[in-house]
C-alpha cells in the first residue's frame, strides 16, 4: 500500500510542479507587459529586473497556485483512468476516496503552506516588491543624448548635439543652454566639436569642447540696460552631475503600514484601530450636532424676561416680532453649517469604513486561498476520474473554466466588498462557497462511477430518444480502401 500511495504522489507532484510554474510564469509575462512602459529606458541594472520579477512572482504565488492545484489534479486521475490504472486499484477493492487519500494529505500540507506563506512570507514580498517599484517608477530615464534633439535630462541645462560619431563620444555642433541661474536663455555655450564622457563612477559627465564661444547675460538693476559678454575659446571643460541618475532606495516603512504588508496579528490590531477611530468620530459627530443646533444669539435680556415674566405668552409673541428677521437668518446659516459638517465628517466615517473593509478583507485572504486549494482538489481530482482524459489537452480546457468561475466570482465579490456593499467576510468567502457544492457533487459522481461526461452514454442516450419517436439516425458510409 506503501508503494501504491507513493506512486499516486509522484504521479502527481510532477504535473503539480509543472503547471505551478508555467502558470506562475504567464502571470509574470502579463505583470511585465502591464508595467513594461515604465521599466524600459531607465538603464536599470539586470539584478535589479531580477529582484522587481522575483517579488513579482511572489506576489502572484496566490493566483498561480489554485490553478496549479486543479490542473493536476485533473491531469494526475485522468491519466489513471485513461490508461486503466485506475479501474485496476478499483478492482482490488480501493474506493476513489481511498484512492485520493495519500493526495489530500498533500494538498492539506500544500494549503498549511499557503497559510503560512500569505501570513508571514507575503507581507515581506509586497512590501519589497511596493518599495522597488515606488523607486523604479521615480527614477529618471537614462542619459541618453540624441542628434538634433534638445536633451532636458539634465536638471539646470539644455543640450543639442547636431552629430554624434560611432563611437558615442565625439560631437559635432554642440549647443548648451545654462538654465541652472533660473534666468532664461541668459547663457547659452556653442562650439564646433566636442568630446563627451562618462566618469567611471557615473556620477559626472565631462564635455571638452573646442573651437566656441559663451554668450552671457549681466543681471543689471535698471531692466533697459541688458549687459552682456561674448568671449570665445580653443577648449573649455564642462562638468555635468549625474547622481540624479542613480536610483536611490526609499525608506521601507513608508509602506509598511499599508494593509497589504501586515500579518495576521497585525491586520487584527488595525482593525481594531479603525473601529475605535470609527466610533470615537461617530460620538463626536453626535456630540458636536447638538451643540451646534442649540440656538445661538440670542438677546440674554428678552431670554430672561421670557423665563421670568408670567406672561410667557406675551413676552413670546413680542420677541419673535422684534427678532423673527434675525432668527431667521440665524436658523439658515445654522442649518447649512450643520449640513456641511455632517457631510465633512460623514466622508471621514465611510473613508475609515473603506480602509477597515481593506484590512478585514485582507484578513480573510490569509484563509480563503487554503481553503480554496483544499476545494479545488475535489473538484479536480474527481473530474478527471470522470473525463479519463490525462495530458494538457481536455484538462487545461476544463481547469482554466472553473479558475475562471472561481477567479471573476472572487473578484467581484472582493470589489463589492471594498466599495462597502457588502460584508468583507461575506465577499471573500463567495467563491468558495459556490465551488464548494461542485466538488461534492463531483465526488460524489466519481465515486459511483456516474457517466456524467462520458460521450458514448449521451450518444446511446440520444439513440435511444430518436428510436422512440420513429426517427432513425443516418450512418455516414464508411470509405474502405480497396
């Protein structure tokens, strides 16, 4: 029996490990093409791709790894029934459930590892992965001069080469606007040729220039008088810093607090954060309407008359006509100061129920995605002991549909649930509890060798139908080679 489960386990762990990583890849590929614009043309160096793709891949681990789970599964049982293997262990007495014993085992340690890995190894990859991209984004393009094209790269001037030799450094025709005094166009460097190179540390660029002149502009008090200098010379040596170029990294803990870099532990001390926030605005809400729609402004010498005279009627009836303009006025402006305040601080309350749903929801994937593997499984594993089809045909086809079900179901429900429409709890556990009952009916079907999708059943059944209602099926001629 030993060598039986280890069988069925290597049997599955190859096709487990393969699509995990093809899969992981074209999540990868579609990653790089959405952020492709913003990498390219920054002179990045490769170890620095590498690092950006490694975190990358980390962060799609939870997309990848359910459909890995459900290819293979399918793939794994519909090659045991494809090459009769498995009617072989139904036969010695094993039922499919006996069968997928040694696997469940597998995927309940596989969804342990999801656990693990979303609660502990993927707050520590989005955060590196959220901090590289912030300085790739923020790093500027690579030098990069072109002939006849004014280059504004670097900050305080403006260069136009009008030729460039082969070998990158030789110039002809060399135009420079100094914009470094904030001034305009008040000194602007022209000469025949030139020679440009980059220092080895790459923090200076170093023009020698030869055969120019330099035209500058002398700050004058009275603005009728423009001063200038015109002088000319056989060779100048110009320094421009390139430490802007250079990519710097940005301190991590400005990302540390998002909801997406935080732990169990720690997502659960935020929530409870936001729901002191919450009701500690709600109070002062309650508190501060109230005081705010006690009327204000009031004569203190008709007050007290009103209180004091017996004749309240009277004394009432006098001060609304001596104040009924002024109150009026009082009660207008009142009221849109209350509405006012009541739609700032309502926007403050739905903003903090935004960010609580974030982390709630947060919270709920660390369990989802376990529990999606366990379900996946069942669903896979009995549809291929259905279908007996093994490869990367009929079961691609039929696992990326029910990813698919399982992918749009869980996002949309996840997007309703950050726009406050519904529970966080109620839109993360949707997709699973949809599949949940698929995969018991198809374990259930498999286990009682149903033909749920065998097509000889159907195409007998239809037979069977037609030749009831007096219609006879045609039978294509059959071509024999002479």
């Amino acid at each position: 029996m030993k060598k039986l489960h280890k069988l069925i386990i290597r049997s599955y762990l190859g096709p487990f490990v393969m699509t995990f990583f093809i899969t992981l890849f074209i999540f990868v590929m579609q990653f790089l093409w959405k952020y492709i614009d913003e990498l390219v043309g920054k002179g990045l160096e490769w170890y620095l791709v590498a690092e950006l793709l490694f975190y990358a891949s980390a962060n799609l681990v939870p997309m990848a790894l359910p459909l890995a789970i459900l290819l293979a599964s399918i793939m794994t049982f519909g090659s045991f029934g494809e090459h009769y293997e498995l009617v072989a262990m139904k036969s010695s007495g094993m039922g499919l459930m006996r069968i997928m014993f040694p696997l469940m085992i597998v995927t309940l340690l596989t969804s342990i590892g999801a656990f693990l890995f979303t609660n502990y190894i993927w707050p520590k990859s989005n955060l590196e992965f959220a901090s590289l991209l912030y300085d790739i984004r923020h790093k500027k393009p690579a030098f990069d001069i072109t002939e006849g094209v004014y280059y504004d790269g670097i900050e305080g001037y403006v260069i136009r080469v009008g030729d460039k030799a082969k070998d990158g450094q030789g110039l002809k025709d060399v135009l420079i606007y100094d914009h470094t005094q904030k001034r305009g166009n008040v000194h602007v460097i022209r000469a025949d040729s030139g020679r440009m190179e980059i220092m080895q540390d790459k923090n200076y660029l170093v023009f020698t220039l030869y055969n120019g002149s330099s035209y500058e502009e002398v700050d004058s008090k009275e603005p009728q008088d423009r001063p200038h200098t015109l002088s000319s010379f056989e060779k100048e040596v110009l320094r421009f810093d390139l430490s802007g170029f250079q990519m710097e990294r940005s301190d991590k803990d400005i990302f540390k607090d998002n909801y997406q870099m935080l732990n169990l532990k720690q997502l659960d001390q935020a929530i409870d954060t936001y729901n002191l926030r919450i009701e500690q605005r709600a109070k002062e809400f309650s508190q501060m309407l109230v005081r705010k729609t006690l009327p204000t402004q009031i004569d203190s010498v008709s007050a007290e008359k009103m209180v004091s005279d017996s004749a309240k009627a009277v004394a009432f009836n006098d001060f609304l006509a001596n104040h009924k303009v002024q109150l009026i006025e009082n009660a207008v402006s009142q009221l849109r100061s209350n509405k006012n305040f009541a739609r700032n601080k309502l926007d403050m309350i739905e903003s903090f129920d935004r960010s609580l749903n974030r982390h709630k929801i947060e919270w709920h994937r660390k369990f989802t995605l376990s529990f999606a593997c366990v379900i996946l499984f069942f669903i896979g594993a009995p549809l291929g002991a259905i279908i007996r089809k093994g490869g990367l045909g009929l079961p691609v086809v039929i696992s990326v549909l029910f990813f698919l079900v399982y992918h749009i179901t869980s996002m949309t429900f996840e997007r309703l649930a950050k726009q406050n429409e519904i529970e966080p709890k109620v839109g993360m556990w949707v997709a699973t509890t949809v599949l949940l009952p698929v995969g018991l009916f198809l374990t259930y079907k498999a286990s009682t060798d149903s033909n749920l999708l065998d097509m000889e059943f159907y195409n007998k059944t239809v037979d069977k139908v037609l030749s009831k209602l007096g219609i006879k099926k045609e039978k294509k001629p059959s071509t024999k080679s002479s």
